[in-house]
C-alpha cells in the first residue's frame, strides 16, 4: 500500500466514523423522545393516578429515569417506579416521589378546589378528559396547581378558584400556559 491510498484509508476510516457518529446521535435522539412517550405514557395510565397526584420526570443519556413530583396515595409511588423499570432502555429508576401526609382536612381541600376549578363554566369542559390537565396537590392545607392550560385565561380562573375554597392557607399556580414560557 503506498502512503497515498495509506492516507486515502485513514481519510475514508476518519470520515466513516464521522458519518456513523452523527447517525448514532440522531438515533440516541429518537431512542430519547421514544423512551419519554414511553414513560408520560406508563405514568398517567396507572389505575390510581388522578388529578390529585403530580408526576415528573428526568431522563439522563444513560438510561436513568428520576421520578419527582408528589401523591397521596403510598401505592402509587411504589407502581409508578415498579412500570417505569421494566421500559427498555431504562438503567435505573430512582424514586424521589414525595407522598402526601394523610389528612381529612386536606381531602376536604382537595375534593372542595376540584369542584371550585372544574365546575367553573370557563373549565367544566376540561374535566372530561381522560387526564384533566390541572393537577391539585394539597399539603398541610397548602394547595398548588400543576399542568398545562390552553390559556391565561384558564390558568388566572383556577388560580382564583383554588383561592376561594375554604381552609386553604395559600395557592401557589404552577399551570403553564401552552405555547408560552409562563
């Protein structure tokens, strides 16, 4: 082999590793989108699940899944780690899901700002959906709301909801507004 087809190869080999790394990223970049479907999906389709509970999530590269956000039932903790573990190409699960404090008062909180939020006519129609989208996580009499709205609207009517329900000592709105930033 003479030094040019030598250095013609090594060119070739170079560039084929170039190619397969950029193919390789887009492929992890699809496997990434799949394995969040993936999850969002086995999350809110637990048989528990409710707009009383608040699950998030993050993703490493490696393939470990962090479970956050917050439920009131211990249960559900325990089942959303159990069908987060078996998705392929999860590594690792670590559950940092926060249970909720048992508390009839609470309960009555929750029950009162869901009937306060969804059966405002400007919200009713959210209700029906398989998930509604406002999530209503109360601890201590400390209500938040979480999710995602269509609009300001939407999200200033829940916020004013939760507010006028009794016993609630503070409402912080987390909802996001779809396509915004707030």
């Amino acid at each position: 082999m003479t030094r040019k087809t030598f250095g013609a190869a090594i060119l070739a080999l170079v560039f084929g590793i170039g190619l397969s790394t950029a193919t390789f990223a887009q492929g992890s970049e699809r496997a990434m989108d799949r394995l969040q479907n993936q999850i969002r999906k086995e999350l809110v389709t637990l048989p528990f699940y409710s707009v009383f509970d608040n699950f998030e999530y993050k993703l490493s590269n490696d393939g470990v899944v962090t479970l956050l956000g917050q439920v009131h039932r211990p249960t559900l903790k325990s089942s959303a780690e159990n069908v987060v573990k078996k998705i392929e190409g999860v590594t690792k699960v670590v559950n940092d899901i926060e249970v909720l404090p048992v508390s009839s008062m609470d309960d009555r909180i929750r029950l009162a700002t869901y009937h306060a939020i969804y059966g405002h006519t400007a919200l009713q129609t959210l209700a029906i959906r398989a998930v509604p989208p406002i999530h209503i996580i109360v601890k201590n009499g400390n209500v938040t709301l979480e999710g995602v709205v269509a609009t300001k609207l939407e999200k200033q009517v829940a916020g004013s909801q939760a507010n006028s329900v009794s016993g609630v000592f503070s409402v912080k709105n987390n909802l996001r507004v779809e396509g915004s930033d707030s």
